[in-house]
C-alpha cells in the first residue's frame, strides 16, 4: 500500500479526484500509451497531482513540477486533440466527484492549463495562426 503525503491526508477529495482521473487517462485508448510511457511511479505521480490541484482550488499544496518543460520533452508523443481528451476526461471527473462550485473552479484551471501546455507545444500551429 502507497503512503500518503500530507497533502494527500489534507484533501482526500483532490487525492481521490487525482487518481481515479488518472485511471481514465490510463484507460483512454489515446491517452493510455503516452501516460504509460511517461510515467513509470504513480504514486509519486499522484502525491504531485495531488498537491498541485490542492493549490489550483485551495491555495494549499505543494507542487514542484515543471509541466511546461515536461509536456514540451514529449511533444514527439503528443497531438493537439489530446488536449481535448485529457480536459473532457477532467471534465467529466470532476463534475461527477467533485462539489458544483468546485468543478466549476477546477474545470476552468485546467481548460486554461491545457490552452497554456498546447501552446507550449505546438505553438501558433494549433490555432492555424501564421506569424
């Protein structure tokens, strides 16, 4: 069994929220094989996530991650539709686990995280601007 962070013993509901998440993401027939090979420790994984939405809603948790420059290290792998995917399935998540108020919030962090990494990654091309 896992060890909890205090994090994770602070917001059980983020905790929860974060991995069964992450086991839709896992399933996703798009998503799946990026997260399975990119992550190799999910418990670590999902103690970072963890901290990270405690943040986003709470202004509490702890996050050190550097998303920007992990997402740009497998752009080889990504898709701009996965983006998409990867925010319906938070969606969907959250509006099922979460309190209204706070999907609501959670929601909108993650649809701007997602425009924030998509243009990291792909830049101008997704929106078919041309410089």
């Amino acid at each position: 069994m896992q060890s909890l962070s205090s994090t994770q013993q602070k917001h059980p509901d983020l905790a929860a929220l974060v991995e069964a998440f992450y086991g839709r993401a896992r399933a996703d027939a798009m998503l799946a094989p990026v997260f399975a090979a990119m992550i190799g420790d999910w418990p670590h994984h999902f103690r970072a996530l963890t901290g990270f939405w405690a943040a986003q809603l709470r202004g509490r948790g702890v996050y050190r991650g550097q998303p920007i420059a992990a997402h740009r290290a497998m752009a080889a792998r990504l898709r701009p539709e996965m983006f998409d995917r990867w925010l319906a399935l938070w969606n969907q998540t959250t509006t099922q686990m979460m309190p209204p108020e706070d999907a609501a919030i959670l929601q909108a962090r993650a649809a701007r995280i997602a425009e924030v990494l998509r243009h990291a990654v792909f830049g101008d091309a997704v929106s078919g601007d041309q410089a």
